[in-house]
C-alpha cells in the first residue's frame, strides 16, 4: 500500500471555454496541494482559455478540435498511463470542485479499499446541490445503474473522481464520449471495480456557463440511458462467450 507521499498522482482537468474560471481554479490548487502534479487540458476552447494556459505557464494539453468532455478525459488518462502515475482524479476546470477534499477522495484508493472513488455531493447533503430538475434525472439514472449492475451510487453525474493504476489503463484505451460520468461507472462494475462514494462539498460554477442546456438535458438523459443499457448488454455477451 502507498501514502499520498509516494504516490504518484496526477489531476485531471478538462476546460472548455474555461477562462473566466482556469487562473482561479489552478492557483488554489496549486496553494492547497503542491504536492501532486496536475494537467489541464484544453478541449480546443473558442475563448482565452489557452491564451492564459499558455502566459501563465501552466501544465497543459492543447487538443486542436473540440472532442466533448470524454475525449478531453481520456487523453488525460493517456498522459497518466504515459507518464506512469498510481492514481488520476478528475476535476472540473469550473471551480466546482475543492482540492481541499483531495485526501478523502483519496484514501479509499491509497488503502486498496477501491479502486474508483467518487466525491459525492448527495451522501452528507452539504454545499451546492444543483437544480431540482438535474437532481431528479441523477437519481433516475442511479436506479438505471442499481437495476443493470446491481451497485447503488448515489451522485452518478459527479466529475469530481480518483482511479488507480488498474483503471488509468482502462480508460486511456477506453472511455465513454459526451456525457461519460454515469457510463464510465457502468464500465468500472462490469471491470470488477471497487467503486466507493465520499462526501464532499461542492460549489457553484464560479464564472462562465454550463453547456447544459434544458434541452441538452433531454439529450443527455436519453443518450446514458441507452449508453449504459448499451454498455451492461455488450459485457454480459463477452462475458457469455468468454
């Protein structure tokens, strides 16, 4: 078993048009946890995101064309698995998530009890909770991954998530597109992955907008719900030939 000291640990945070948001987000954490390395990286945003990225000498990537929040994801994966980090934890370029609870997400991991840990902002019920209306499509698409996989997880949507060495190589190879949160537990479970929730507190978008639209709500309940149907189905069929 490692400690955070000699654990390699890498943040993942994926920014789209993230510039009224990045400087914040990056100086805090730099403050907060000087001790693990980070990367942005910038989903070919339309703004100054890279500008700043750029004339602030931050650690970043630059993907020449938009791939959505998956592709954004996984190629942070791919560098961890090239640069040989144990751990990755993903982190919204938003301001929404707090490296002050980077430790208890963590722990889980650093003493092998799970292999996937989800900061979870449903489990204590303290700090930004979201809208009415995305807080009732979560907790559907929850009883859609407790009835397909048998795994209850309470906040399925939270971006805010740490993986091991196991699951750094899994995802770098393989990871869900648009929308990938609640699929890519689908992929964890279906992997024999020990996925665990602890509670954290979670803020308001600082500055910017979401790209979450009401209607792009509507797609994105319909997409992960065929996406994870989709998912389970193609996994019991491997594992029936296997």
């Amino acid at each position: 078993m490692k400690n955070k000291e000699n654990a390699k640990v890498l943040i993942i945070i994926p920014a789209y048009n993230e510039s009224a948001n990045i400087e914040q987000v990056i100086n805090y954490l730099v403050s907060q946890a000087p001790e693990v390395d980070y990367i942005i990286v910038n989903d070919g945003s339309t703004d100054n995101t890279l500008k700043i990225c750029e004339e602030q000498h931050y650690h970043y990537l630059d993907l020449p064309i938009n791939l959505g929040i998956g592709g954004a994801v996984q190629a942070g994966y791919v560098y961890a698995l090239k640069n040989d980090y144990d751990i990755a934890v993903q982190m919204d370029g938003d301001g929404q998530h707090d490296i002050a609870y980077l430790d208890e997400v963590l722990k889980p991991i650093l003493s092998e009890e799970a292999d996937i840990v989800i900061g979870s902002r449903f489990l204590k019920k303290e700090g930004f909770q979201s809208s009415q209306t995305r807080r009732i499509g979560i907790k559907i698409l929850s009883m859609l991954i407790k009835l397909t996989t048998g795994k209850k997880v309470v906040d399925v949507t939270s971006g805010y998530r740490a993986v091991n060495r196991k699951f750094i190589e899994i995802y770098a190879k393989d990871y869900p597109a648009d929308y990938p949160e609640p699929e890519a537990i689908v992929t964890a479970i279906m992997h024999r992955g020990k996925v665990v929730e602890v509670p954290v507190k979670m803020k308001a978008r600082e500055g910017g907008e979401s790209s979450i639209t009401f209607r792009k709500s509507i797609y994105y309940m319909i997409k992960v719900t065929l996406a994870i149907l989709v998912c389970r189905l193609s996994y019991g069929v491997r594992r029936a030939k296997g």
